[in-house]
C-alpha cells in the first residue's frame, strides 16, 4: 500500500515554511524561504501577496522534491500571520500602502497604523465587541479596513473587490475559491459564528448595526461581497482542490485537496494541544485544562473550552475557530519574539558588553541566546546563589514594549525596567536577557490566572514555537506559573497543524479531531522546580505592581 503524507504551509512574519509529513505527524522533511517586509513609516508593516505566493511554490516545490510518485500526498493546509490582504476583482493585488505601490498590498499583523480607528470602534460599545474581550485591537482587520477607507479611498478602498486575511488568500489563490476561514472570520473580523442564536442583526454571522456604527455600511450595502459570504470551518474542503495553475506552481496534481485555513498561532495549537500524555504525567488531562502557548513572533495563548467563556482582556470566546464545535479564547503578548531579539538587537546591541557577548559566542560557536544562558548559570555559580532565577531579585522588567496585548488589552502601554545601575558588563547584559525571559513567563501568568478566574480550568501548559527551543525560557514558563510544560515530539507543531488541515480534507480522518489524535505527539514534560514557588510569587506581585503602576503614571500625566 503507497504510503501517505500530507503537507503544511506556514507563512509566517518574516519567512514561509513547508513541511512533507506522515499520518501519524512526523516531518519527513521541510524547506523555508524569507519574505519582505516594508516599513515606510513608523509601526507601518506591508508585505507582497505575490511574493508570499511566489515562495509558497518554491517550498512546496522542494519538500515534494523526494516523492516518486506527488500522488502520495493526499492534502495541503495553510497557515499564516493575520495579516490583511486587497485584492482587486481579478485577483490580483491593491495597493495598500501610503506609497501607493500595488504590490505591498497586506497590511501585516503588527502593524499598528490603525490605533486611532480602533480607538473609535471601541468608543461605540457595542456588543460585537464582548466576543473580544470588550476591545477591538489595531491588529484586527476591521481597524484596518476602516483606516484604508478613510486614508486611500480611491487607490485601495474604491479599487479593491475582496479583502481577505492572509491564511484565506493562501486557499483562495490555490483553488480559485472565496471559502473564508471561520477562524479569520471570528477571531479577525469581528464574525459571529455561532450565528445569530445570540446577536440579532443578521441571518449570517456578520452584525449589519456593527458594521454601520463603525463607518462600513458600505460593506452591508453591497450584501457582504468584499468580505464574503461562504465559510468553512478548519480542515473542511475548499472548493475542488487545487487548481490546473495552482498545481502546476507547486508541482503538486490537480483537484488535492485543500484543507481550510487557520491563523498561525492556531496552527501550531491544532498540531500540539490534542497529544497523549499518558507516558508523561500520571493521568491524562483533558483539552479543557490545556494551554496551547505559541512562542513566535508573538505569544498566543490559546485556551478551548465546551461553552463560551468571557473574559476582559482577552480575545474571544469565539466559536469553532481553533477545533470545531468548540469555543477558543485567545491570550496574546505581543511581539515576544521581538521583545527577545529586542534583548539582543536593541538593548542588548546597545550594550556595552554586547561586541564581547559577540566574540565569546562566535569562538563557541554558539548563538547568543546559548552563551546567555551558559552566562547566567556560571553567574549564579560564581555568585553562590541557590537558583540561577534569584540573580534577578532585584531586577524587574515589563515586556509590553509593542502594548498589552492580553489581559489589560492595551495597545499603548509600554515596557518598563527596574533595577538599573552604571554597572555595564557581561554580567550586567545577561541579568537584563534573565529578566526579559521571566517577565514573559510572568505575562503568561497573569493571562492563565484572569482565564481561570473567568471559568477556565487551566493546569497544564503546551509550549511550542521558536522560543521552545530555549531551555532557559521554557524551565523558567514552568517554574513561574508551577504549571508542567509539555513539549511536542515535533518541534514544528505550526506546520504539523497546517498539515492536520489538508489531512482532514482529503477524507483519510473523519474529524478534525480524530486527525489531532492520530498527528499530534508530546516528546516530554518539563516540571516547574517547587523551592522557586515563594520567589516566583514575589516576582509576580511586583510585576502586577508595575502594570498599575504604569497605568497610574499616565492617568496622572493626562492634561
């Protein structure tokens, strides 16, 4: 019998990434190609929607490279950043940019051009907005559409017939189809997809009083035909497949076929959440006590539960968006990644000490995060301390240097340090990245106790991202919130869950989450250290104490 594999497509902030898997989740091989992105002005993010698709075919292209026969992939899934993306009525790209080149036609996931918008969306209450935790974010494409509205009316707003989130157009350009993703659609686009048992307005899930208190009645007038009319939920089939074109571009056969789309961050709890863990604990636990945390770019935190959950702050309840049939909420900090990178290429760089960092990790051959964390335990050593985590005693950071995202939903706040001295050293620049990593773990915290508090019952932690990668960030996630840290077997778990979509479609599972079981896989546990418990906690009031602290200042700085 032919053996038979599936592919996943993750597009990604910076770079594209496809992934040859197995029935049973195991990455037989995988390819990655950088993308480009635009800054012409300050928290402005643009990509190319052809340059995204250009590279999709080369990395799909090479992971299929090794198969005899391309008939042995039954599937494809995609997954991408919730990024927005014009397109004119052909298909082809809008400009979205103030520099009015056709080709930057996304406005990418970070770009945060649209506060002002979201601000006045906020501003009408209304009841939409409960299913988001009470705020829209600038990140979400409904701002996003509106500031295109307001500031290029006649090279974009006017031009463009379809505006989709980026996972969407991925599906769009290989089958020809305008399925919208119902996670795109609840999680973005301020869709109800639990229809309207609960918001009157519509007989579909988009809310016409939401869409005209805000300024886009335009959008209800022409009966939803830029945003769309048709959704499927994940893994569903889309249309027939894949296009003649599009299987030629990526060396694939036409009419595979095609699994509905997910936002990436949901992607990678799809391909982790659903892992037995019977070899690892003492009991199993079940999908509603676990915390998919997807370390990229950004954090999300993604929480699924059997009724709708609400909870201030944090994103959802939002139905089916994640897995079918149940509610997700969606926690988030923004821009970890950066903020981790931003240790190294902005606090970090500005060091003093950072060209001898440079020199120790290069005659190492070692990354700098590596030689971070080899500092930091020699440091603790050299210092006789019990725990390396107690260097930071009296060093505290706030990670919202790109806003709160979750639970204070605020995209103005900003980070803070506590603890600086003239000292300008090694050791100094390695207590600075040992901070940064425990006020992540810290935001985590506080995102998985308001979603207690609210109704969750979250006591065990699935970690997956670049960022599982660092051991330091992971024993420290478990220590801070004395909660165990699952691991996946495969460390992409964002391609396994894109893949997990083309599975389902091709008719080899029944369920979304049947192919969960049979793809997903946990590689092993890492326990939080109990002599921690009684500093992590001290930690953690003064990090609380530092949100409202930075809130206090501003309230009384206001004119």
């Amino acid at each position: 019998m032919m053996e038979s594999y599936y592919i996943g497509v993750d597009v990604g902030t910076a770079s594209v990434r496809a992934a040859l898997i197995t029935h049973d989740g195991r990455i037989v091989s995988s390819a990655t190609k950088p993308l480009q992105i635009w800054q012409p002005l300050t928290d402005y993010y643009e990509q190319s929607s052809e340059d995204v698709w250009r590279n999709v075919c080369l990395v799909v292209k090479e992971v299929g490279a090794s198969l005899t026969d391309v008939r042995m992939v039954k599937g494809i899934g995609f997954d991408a950043t919730c990024s927005l993306v014009t397109l004119d009525s052909s298909g082809g790209p809008v400009t979205c940019s103030p520099s009015k080149e056709p080709h930057r036609n996304i406005v990418m996931w970070l770009d945060h051009r649209a506060m002002e918008q979201a601000k006045r969306i906020n501003d009408t209450k209304h009841k939409v907005l409960k299913y988001v935790g009470g705020a829209t974010s600038p990140e979400m494409e409904i701002p996003k559409m509106l500031w295109l509205k307001e500031n290029l009316p006649t090279d974009c707003w006017d031009k463009c017939a379809l505006f989709l989130e980026l996972p969407e157009f991925l599906t769009y350009r290989a089958t020809g189809d305008e399925t919208r993703s119902m996670c795109s659609l609840v999680c973005k686009f301020n869709y109800m997809g639990h229809g309207s048992q609960i918001l009157e307005g519509s007989t579909s899930g988009w809310i016409d009083s939401f869409l005209e208190a805000v300024g886009l009645e335009d959008l209800v007038n022409t009966k939803y035909s830029k945003l769309g009319v048709k959704v499927g939920s994940p893994g569903e089939p889309v249309g027939k497949g894949l296009t003649k074109n599009a299987a030629a571009e990526l060396g694939l056969w036409e009419g595979m076929p095609v699994g509905t789309s997910l936002i990436d961050a949901h992607a990678g709890g799809l391909g982790v959440i659903g892992a037995d863990l019977g070899s690892l604990l003492t009991d199993d636990k079940p999908l509603t006590s676990r915390l998919a945390v997807i370390c990229g770019t950004s954090s999300c935190h993604m929480a699924i539960n059997e009724k709708p959950v609400f909870v201030p702050g944090v994103w959802g309840p939002y139905f089916s968006a994640m897995v079918p049939g149940l509610w997700l909420n969606e926690g988030g900090q923004s821009v970890t990644g950066k903020l981790v990178r931003a240790a190294i290429d902005h606090l970090i760089e500005t060091h003093v000490a950072y060209t001898e960092l440079k020199e120790i990790a290069e005659k190492s051959n070692c990354s700098l995060y590596e030689e971070l964390n080899r500092h930091v335990t020699t440091l603790a050593e050299k210092r006789q301390l019990d725990n390396l985590a107690l260097l930071s005693r009296n060093f505290h950071l706030l990670p919202d240097f790109h806003g709160n995202r979750s639970p204070i939903g605020d995209p103005k706040m900003t980070g803070m340090i506590c603890g600086l001295t003239l000292t300008t050293d090694l050791d100094n620049l390695a207590v600075l990245y040992l901070a940064a990593l425990q006020a992540l773990a810290h935001g985590t915290r506080h995102i998985v106790e308001c979603l207690n508090k609210a109704g969750h019952s979250i006591d065990t932690l699935f970690l997956c991202g670049g960022l599982s990668k660092n051991e330091l960030f992971i024993q420290t996630h478990a220590d801070v919130t004395g909660f165990p840290c699952i691991l996946p077997r495969e460390s992409e778990s964002v391609l396994v869950g894109a893949a997990i979509l083309g599975a389902c479609a091709s008719g080899d599972f029944s369920s979304i989450q049947e192919t969960m079981k049979s793809m997903n896989a946990a590689g092993r546990v890492v326990k939080p250290q109990e002599n921690l418990k009684g500093f992590y906690n001290k930690k953690h009031q003064v990090f609380l104490q530092m949100l409202k602290i930075q809130m206090d200042f501003r309230e009384l700085m206001q004119d």
